[in-house]
C-alpha cells in the first residue's frame, strides 16, 4: 500500500475513533428505538383517548376544501382536494410526546447532575485555594520570622555568623586554642 492510502486510512481511523462520532452513532441508534415507544404511546395511548370523541385513527381526520372529496379503496384521492389535518394533528402529538419525554427523562435530570456535579467541584477548589492561601500565610510567617532572626543578630541554626559555623570551628578547620 502506498504511503498516501494508508494515511488517508489513517486519517479515516481517527475520524471513526474520535468521541463525537461514536456518541452521534449511539444517539441515533437509541433515537430509532425511541421512536418505535413513542408511536407506540401515541398508538395504544393518545388515539384511544381521541377514539372516544370520534376515530381511532387520527389520520381518518380531514375536511374537504374542494367538495365533493371521494377517494378509491386503496386510499387515493378521486375527485376533491381533501386537507388532512388529522395527520399533521398526529404528527404534531407525536413531537410534543417526545419532546416532553426527551426533557423531562434525560434533559432535566442531566442538568440537574450537572448542576449538582459543578457545585461539588466548586466547593472542592474552594477548599483546595483555601489550603493554598493558609499555606502561603505559613511560609510567609516562616519568612518574616527568618528576616527578623538576622536582623535581631539571632544565631539561626545552620547559619553561618562570622566565618564560624554552628560548631564553633572556624572556617580554616583549626579548632580554638
């Protein structure tokens, strides 16, 4: 294979393995089954309820805007220009179902995770800088109080004072005579 195809591959690999992709095949795979419960709730739950004030079928509804509206056994318009409102109606019930399925089953709750989530993160770094802060209050006493030791001429451990170190040779190695 030459050099070219296998980084045009490559390129294609990264594009399929990328999270946007693969979170965009798993949201229309789940949104194909999500279609079929909300037709059926629409089916076996919204049309009887309409059922009791006329047809089952929302589809059946229509009104005629040029009479007479007639249409042949296999459902095709013979003469007539019918205006099929129960099928927008239909349509337009079945939007709303899953629009207020969507965002009060996923959309609501997710937020409110997220809300929660962020809240929680909030406090942790509010902590975290609080610790930071009284960190940096100790290491600037611990500072102050260094300056202060050598400037009141006090021996800090460690320190040399007069080329003499802390155990009291001087710095030639000889010791006191």
């Amino acid at each position: 294979m030459s050099k070219k195809k296998e980084s045009v591959l490559e390129g294609f690999k990264a594009f399929l393995m990328r999270g946007n992709v693969i979170d965009l095949a798993v949201a229309v795979v789940i949104g194909a089954a999500f279609t079929n419960v909300v037709n059926s709730v629409v089916k076996g739950l919204i049309n009887p309820v309409v059922g009791a004030f006329g047809t089952q079928d929302l589809n059946k509804y229509s009104s005629c805007l040029k009479s007479p509206c007639e249409t042949n056994d296999a459902g095709e318009v013979v003469s007539g220009i019918p205006i099929m409102w129960g099928t927008v109606l239909s349509a337009v019930l079945t939007f709303l179902i899953t629009a207020a399925v969507v965002y009060f089953l996923m959309v609501l709750p997710m937020s409110k995770y997220l809300a929660r989530r962020a809240r929680q993160q909030a406090a942790q770094e509010e902590v975290q800088e609080a610790a930071e802060v009284s960190e940096l209050e100790v290491l600037k006493e611990i500072r102050d109080t260094l300056i202060a030791q050598r400037g009141a001429g006090t021996a800090v451990p460690g320190q040399t004072t007069a080329g003499q170190t802390t155990t009291g040779q001087t710095t030639s190695g000889q010791g006191n005579s």
